[in-house]
C-alpha cells in the first residue's frame, strides 16, 4: 500500500508529476469515450488498416 505521504514527495521530487497525472487522466477520459461511441455507432462497413507490401 502506498503511503499517505508519497504523493507529496513525488510532487516535491518532480514537480511536473500532478501535470503528468491529470494528462493521463484527460488521455484515459477520452480514449473511452470514443470507445463507447465507437461501440455504438451504426458503421456501414468493417474498418481494417491497410497491410503495406
């Protein structure tokens, strides 16, 4: 378990760590959105990337 105090010394160590985490949250936040409108969306065709030769 982490202890109550290692958020506060990362961010003393690293002071672009809370800058770091809120990216990843923000990242985190839209990947699943777009998963779930992906999901939902009513596509006409199978989409698959091309394979280079």
């Amino acid at each position: 378990m982490i202890s109550a105090g290692w958020y506060e010394e990362t961010c003393r160590a690293d002071p672009s760590y809370p800058r770091l985490r809120l990216d990843r949250e923000i990242v985190h936040r839209h990947d699943k959105r777009l998963g779930a409108r992906l999901r939902h969306a009513r596509l006409r065709h199978n989409a698959a990337p091309e394979e280079e030769s």
